[in-house]
C-alpha cells in the first residue's frame, strides 16, 4: 500500500510541474507583451491590490501598474522558485505568486520582496 502510495506521489509531482508549466509559459507571455486581458484572464479574482479587492476588468486596469516595463523586462527572463505548494517570481523588489486553485494555475498575489 505504501509503494502504491509513493508511487501516485511521484507521478503526481511530475504532472504537477508540467501544468504549472503549460500555465506560466504563457503567462510570462502576456507578461512580457503587457497583454492585460490575458495577465486578467489568468489572475485569480478577487485580487488584491493596494488595499483594494479588484475584479477582472481591475486586473486589467492594474496592469501596469503591476507589470511596469522593468518587471516586464525582469519576467522576460525570470526563474520560478518552488515554495510549498505555490510559485514565485521575484522581479524588481516584488514577489509574483502562483498557486493551484480549483480552475487550474493562477497569479494569485503579490509581495514585497524584503
């Protein structure tokens, strides 16, 4: 029971990698092109920004001010860091955090990188 166990584990951490993976590529994309209705589209909503909670069309609006041209330029060749169960990516003082949510990968928060 045990290696049947261990076994879904490994398979399961593969996968999930890949998912993540097959989200982020286009993520940093839409990151990179400043596409705001695609950064919205993959943003779980509501987020919070400024001490305000945004919806999609917010998301977008934000846009850049959440992805300036230096983060852009930063995501461009930005490295994923595993951390538990999340994603970050620390670009220009600020941590960009994913996490898996019922509907699949999704930019979920951000953080000040101290």
């Amino acid at each position: 029971m045990k290696r049947a166990f261990l076994s879904l584990l490994l398979l399961a951490a593969p996968a999930a990698a890949r998912d993540f993976e097959a989200f982020f590529a286009p993520f940093q994309r839409a990151v990179v092109a400043g596409d705001a209705a695609a950064i919205a589209a993959a943003t779980r909503t509501p987020f919070l920004f400024q001490g305000r909670s945004l919806d999609a069309g917010g998301v977008r609006a934000a846009v850049p001010q959440l992805f300036d041209p230096a983060v852009r330029s930063c995501f461009a060749k930005a490295r994923v860091v595993p951390d538990e169960e999340v994603r970050l990516v620390f670009c220009q003082g600020t941590i960009f955090v994913f996490a898996e949510t019922p509907g699949g990968w999704r930019f979920t928060e951000i953080g000040v990188d101290d």
